[in-house]
C-alpha cells in the first residue's frame, strides 16, 4: 500500500502526475520548475503563484528542473501550508468595501476586488466564479459578500 501524504493523496497519485508531465517533457525523470505550479494543480492542490515560486517554481522555462525525489517534498510541503486564509480575515478584506456595515458591496466593488487586489483575475474568471456561485446583485446591485465567501471556500461544491 502507498504512502498516504494527505488530502486524498498518496505517492502514487504523485508519481503518476509527475511521470505524465515527465512523459511530455522528454521522458528524462525531470520536470521543468515552470510546470510545478500546474503539476501540484492536477494533484487536486491549489498554490498561489507565490507560494509556487516560494516552494521553487519559476516562471522560465529551462531555469531550473526537478526529479521526482525533488518534487516529492513540495508535494508533502504544500500539504503542511494553510494557506487559504479564514471565512473572518476574507469578511475583513470585504468589510474594508462595505461603507454602512450591513454586509453587502456593490458588484463594481467585488468585480474591482477580484479583479485589481491579490492575484488578479481577468473579467472572464470574474464572471465565471460569479456564475458558478450563483452569485448575483439585488435590486439595488448589491452582493451579500459572506453568502459569497461562503460558497468560494465550499470549493466547487456547490455545483453539485
């Protein structure tokens, strides 16, 4: 039986990632540094871009390669990182936009937000993530924001 590594993971799932990147990238036992970002994203994890960087990724191609015993620690590494952040520090970023505290922006805000801070969005991701969470102004266009965390931090739960 392989080694459990967290989140649904073993190593095998690991090496059968790498070895299909490896197989497209000239079946040398390497994989480029710039494809960890995408490799660790087909394991079902999901890295900023500076984390990536963080844990070795660039975004050259040829500037650096890893073999799979390299790789293996960002992998268990990822897994140790919390880095997604909680429901009260996102209400925080989102109560920052919200003028009389009644827990709504303006979808201009929340395009703006999703759009210019963090890794930004394009307006096509803007608009999926909006329709996917079924996320859509009142009346007066206003988004309750924390039915809206709620539903990012589900992951892609609630289009089941």
């Amino acid at each position: 039986m392989a080694e459990q590594l967290g989140s649904g993971l073993d190593i095998e799932d690991v090496r059968e990632v790498f070895d299909l990147f490896d197989f497209w990238d000239g079946r040398d036992g390497l994989i480029g540094a710039e494809k960890v970002g995408d490799l660790l994203r087909c394991l079902g994890l999901n890295p900023t871009l500076a984390l990536v960087k963080k844990m070795g990724g660039t975004d050259k191609p040829g500037e650096k390669q890893f073999s799979f015993e390299e790789f293996l620690p960002i992998v268990k590494s990822l897994l140790k990182v919390d880095d997604i952040g909680t429901f009260a520090e996102f209400c925080e970023a989102f109560k920052s936009f919200d003028r009389e505290g009644m827990g709504y922006i303006t979808a201009g805000e929340m395009n703006y937000m999703l759009t210019s801070m963090g890794e930004r969005l394009t307006d096509q991701e803007t608009d999926a993530i909006m329709q996917d969470t079924d996320t859509s102004p009142d009346l007066d266009g206003n988004l309750k924001y924390e039915d809206f965390i709620k539903k990012v931090m589900k992951g892609h739960e609630w289009k089941k």
